[in-house]
C-alpha cells in the first residue's frame, strides 16, 4: 500500500493533523489527528509503498518493541489509514 500522495499533516491549534477533502459536496472533509507515533510512521513510509510487515520491523527497530505488540501497533496504524482512505 501506499498513502495518498495529496495528503499531507498540519500543524493546527498546536495539534497534528490530517485534513481529507470530500470528494464531492455532499461527502464532508474530515480532519484527523496525530500522536507522535502516527506521525512519526507517516514521514517514515509518506513517499514509498510499504506493507503491515514493514511497519512492524520499523516499530520494533525503532521503538524496541516485541513482534507481537509491533504486529498489533501495525495492524491498528494501518486500519487506521484505511478508515480515512489515506492510503491506496
């Protein structure tokens, strides 16, 4: 998968945000806001395809995390850019 290259994060009232336009007039813009963590994976695979795997080697990497709290982490960063179609 890859995230959507139009997407980008802002810096709104001091919190980190995701901004997706709607499509159309009837489908609302959606905001969505960024811990650390979220942020940090964000830079780390913005501008490459990347899959569940290596989100978890790059948690483990740099978080010293064990594979199976990685592998949750992944799983739910992931279901998480797939809910607010961030990723393609």
């Amino acid at each position: 998968m890859k995230i959507k290259d139009e997407l980008s994060i802002r810096n709104v009232a001091g919190e980190r945000v995701m901004i997706v336009p709607g499509h159309s007039r009837k489908e609302n813009t959606k905001a969505f806001i960024f811990n650390a963590t979220s942020e940090t994976l964000w830079n780390e695979f913005l501008s490459r395809t990347f899959s569940q795997e290596d989100v978890s080697r790059f948690l483990i990497r740099h978080y010293h995390l064990d594979s199976e709290t990685a592998e949750d982490y992944a799983s739910k960063w992931i279901n998480s850019l797939n809910e607010c179609e961030a990723v393609e």
